[in-house]
C-alpha cells in the first residue's frame, strides 16, 4: 500500500475512531429519567395466551446455595418470572422496580416472583449483596422449556393461576406498576 492509501486509512480510522468518542459521551450524558423504562401499558405488544404443559413446569432451578428449587410448587400462583444477566444494561434499568414489586407482594401466599439467571452463582451473589436487593434469584441449571424462549433479555413473563402465560415482555419496565401482579 502506498504512502497516500496509509495515509487515507489513518484518517479514516482516526474519523471512526472520534465519531465512537462522541457517540459514547453523548449516550452517557442521558439523565436518570432518560434512563427508565416505559411502564408496561405504553408497550404495545400482543397479549399472550399460552397454556403451559407439566414439561414447561419443569424448569431447572437452584437458589443461590445450590439447593434445588421445585419450580412446579408456585404452580396455582400468579408468576412473575425474569430472566436477566448481571452484565447486561437493559437488565440492570428494571431491577430497582422488581425490588418495589418484590416489597409489595412478598407477604402475599398467591403471588411468587423469580428472577433467574445462568450465571456463576459466586457473581450473582456478590452483585446482589453490593446492590442490597432482597428479592430472590435462581440460578438455571439446564436449558428452560421452550416456552420461555427468547431473543434478548431481559425478558419476563407474567403466568397466572390457572397455568397460562399472559404476558412476556422483552426489554426493561417498570415492574412495581404492573396491575396483574398488584
């Protein structure tokens, strides 16, 4: 290559280079009330119905501590199920709402909520203890029923009594808003 195609490839990539700069401290610069997620009834998505199968009740599930956790025993309960990675930004905006969720409907013997994740317990752990949450998080231990399938996280999934999926949602919200789990 000569002088002249090195020189137009430097340039080209100090150009990239500094249009990346820009972008990120522009992306940064968002306030907290940028930053929030929409509450679910502005999201428009179609309203899911799906009965769930014993196979789908069947979802492999650890605390923290490594005991397994029977999945099937919230069955008859109204579900509000997570799955969400300690790494991942979208995830991280709707924590602090499944916490308020977590508060209001913790005492209460027909609702449950889960949030799972597959990563090393060790680094859960420590990310929730340095945020202070007290809702509870599992860990997945094998591959979930498909039914809870997704392309991104996070996702959540809202099951009622009866065994049906009545909502998923991809993407952060507002959680402590959500009138099905009040």
């Amino acid at each position: 290559m000569g002088k002249l195609g090195k020189n137009k490839l430097n340039l080209s990539l100090i150009l990239v280079s500094g249009l990346w700069a820009v972008m990120t401290l522009l992306a940064c610069k968002k306030t907290p009330a940028e930053n929030t997620a929409p509450p679910p009834e502005n999201i428009t998505s179609p309203p899911v119905v799906e009965n769930l199968t014993e196979a789908d009740y069947n979802l492999a599930l650890t605390t923290l501590d490594g005991t397994a956790v029977d999945f099937s025993k919230f069955k008859g309960k109204t579900i509000f199920l997570n799955f969400w990675a300690t790494w991942c930004g979208p995830c991280l905006i709707e924590l602090p709402s499944i916490q308020k969720l977590y508060d209001k409907v913790k005492d209460k013997n027909d609702r449950a909520v889960l949030v799972v994740s597959w990563e090393k317990p060790a680094n859960i752990r420590s990310f929730i203890e340095r945020e202070k949450y007290s809702f509870p998080v599992y860990v997945l231990t094998k591959n979930s029923p498909a039914c809870y399938s997704s392309q991104g996280i996070p996702v959540s999934f809202i099951l009622s009594p009866e065994g049906k999926i009545i909502k998923k949602h991809i993407g952060p919200s507002e959680w402590d808003q959500e009138p099905l789990l009040q």
